[in-house]
C-alpha cells in the first residue's frame, strides 16, 4: 500500500490568503491599528523589515499616509520628526536605517534640512553616522552622531 501525502505543495515565500490576513492583522495592531509612518520605535521593527522598509509595510496593509490622491492632487504626509524642536512633529523622514561614512573633510549637522538651518555639529571625513531616513527626495539625511540628530546633505555620505 502506498501512502500519498496529503498536504498541498507550496512554492516557498508564497502565503495562502488565510496567513496574509493574520500577518497583516498581526502588522495592524502592532502599528496601533491608525495611520501612520512607522511602527512603534519599541518594537524595533526596522531592523526585522530590512530592506523593505516600514513605509512599505504599512502602505501594503493600508496604514500609510497617502503621499498623492488618486485625481492626481498631493495630500499632506503627517511628520514625524521635529526638526525644529518646537514640540510639534513637522518634517516627514522616509524611514531607513543604516550606517554611512562622510566624505567630505569636514561636514556641518544642521537642525533642519537646508542650507539656511543652524548648525548644530560638525563631522568629519571617515566619521561613521547613523542615518535614520532621508527627506525631499533623498537630498538631505536624518542622522544620529554620538547622541545628537540632525540634517546632513546625503551626497557627501556613502
């Protein structure tokens, strides 16, 4: 007697619709179940979704903020840094992780991403900083240099 095996064959990485709902069931509730930009900093999600990104994540399960509308017209993207220490989250960073190294000789950290922001560190070339996101379409960085944050123009990082 042969003995046939009865479950389905799946390709790997494939979910059924079943897994999909409960893991972004799982997604919702862990975000707060509201629209949002990024998980709960407590839960360290940016490093287990590496390299997809939170933003990703939560537009897929419909939390993200919408950047446009469907007529073509831009909607505003809630902020979530205050870059001007005013107390009120103002500026939008596209969260993503990683390490850079600066190239430049020496590199101002201003407390907003303009040339006109107050300067409020400095680094140098070689400096290693923690960049958490990027802003205005990649042009400025949100970093963290030995415990202070701030802006630093992305193309003299690498």
């Amino acid at each position: 007697m042969t003995r046939q095996n009865s479950s389905r064959s799946r390709s790997p990485g494939k979910t059924t619709r079943g897994c999909r709902s409960r893991r972004d069931d799982l997604l919702r509730a862990a975000a707060g179940g509201a629209k949002t930009t990024t998980f709960p900093a407590a839960l360290g999600v940016p490093a287990l979704l590496a390299p997809i990104g939170e933003l990703s994540i939560l537009e897929s399960i419909g939390l993200a903020p919408s950047s446009a509308s469907g007529s073509g017209g831009s909607s505003a993207i809630d902020g979530n840094v205050d870059a001007n220490g005013n107390g009120k989250n103002e500026t939008y960073v596209e969260v993503s992780p990683h390490e850079a190294t600066v190239t430049a000789s020496v590199l101002n950290v201003r407390s907003g991403p303009s040339m006109s922001s107050k300067i409020i560190d400095t680094v140098t070339k070689g400096a290693v900083v923690r960049v958490m996101g990027a802003i205005e379409g990649g042009a400025w960085s949100f970093v963290d240099h030995g415990g202070k944050t701030g802006f630093l123009a992305t193309k003299y990082l690498a």
